[in-house]
C-alpha cells in the first residue's frame, strides 16, 4: 500500500509540476486594432480651348470654380454647318482611380437645328483614371447644315459623373 500511496503522491507531484509549468510558459495576448483607408476622390477639368471656329466668333468655354462642370457659349452660328470646336482635358487630381459614369448635359435651350456631339468621350466611358491620369475628347457645336433656322446665344453646361472603381 506504501508503494502505491508513493506512485500516487508522485504522479501528483508530477501532473503539478507540469501545470505549474505551463502555466509559466503560457500567456493570453489579445490584439485590437483599427484599419482606416484614406484617399480622396477629385476628378475635374483642368483644361478647355475653342480649337476652331468655322462661322462662329467669340466662343467660350470655361470651366468652374469648382472644376466640376464647365459652362459653353456660342453667340453665334453665322450659316448652316457652322461650328465649333472645344478640345476638353479632364485630369484625376485625387487618390482613388475614377471611371466615366454619364454626361449631363443642362441648359441647352435652342432650337434642333443646334448639334452638340461629343468625339472621344464614349471610349472613356471604359477607362479607368488613376491618378494623375488626364483624358481628352471634343465637344462639336453645329448648326444643322439641313436647316434654314439660325439660332443664337448657344449655352449650355456639361457635367461629366465619375464614380470610384471597386477594384
């Protein structure tokens, strides 16, 4: 009986030593934390020129104080088929890459015979701007060279909504 009351004191003994030991070695370590993404999001105009006038004089195209839309006006188209020209430069000044969502187009209050066509800008529609990427199209404004209405004081403003990629 001795001999098995010393195995037991011994496993005992044992099984404590093992605890104690692990206790030791062992520690709990709990992580917190918090991830943020930052950047900014700024895609804007950053240039227009009337590239050509073709029956038309004193042109203009300017862009915002803000750089989110730019405002074209037309005094006058002189004959059917006049136009003119306005070469666009949109640049993605901010973080995060930006494609071409839709284009507003507001104010323009003239008769039919008045044309505006975009070259370029469907093929952006596709493209991603990342930063610092610029894009350029042409804005056209016709007179109809089918129509025998002249039309004066074109103006209108266009808005080109850009929206954040997922990728």
């Amino acid at each position: 009986m001795k001999k098995n009351s010393l195995i037991l004191i011994g496993f005992i003994g044992f099984m404590l030593s093992i605890s104690v030991g692990y206790a030791l070695f062992s520690e709990t370590i709990i992580i917190n934390g918090t991830a943020t993404a930052m950047g900014t999001f700024d895609v804007e105009f950053t240039s227009a020129t009337i590239s050509e006038q073709i029956g038309a004089t004193n042109s203009t195209a300017t862009i915002s104080s803000d750089k989110n839309s730019l405002d074209i006006s037309v005094p006058k188209l002189e004959y059917p088929g006049a136009y003119v020209d306005v070469f666009v430069t949109v640049t993605n000044k901010g973080s995060i890459p930006a494609f071409l969502e839709s284009v507003v187009e507001s104010g323009l209050t003239t008769d039919k015979s008045i044309k505006v066509s975009y070259v370029g800008l469907n093929e952006l529609k596709n493209v991603v701007l990342n930063q610092n990427d610029s894009k350029t199209f042409r804005i056209r404004v016709l007179w109809d060279e089918k129509s025998n209405v002249s039309s004066k004081d074109v103006n209108f403003t266009i808005k080109l909504n850009y929206r954040q990629t997922t990728n």
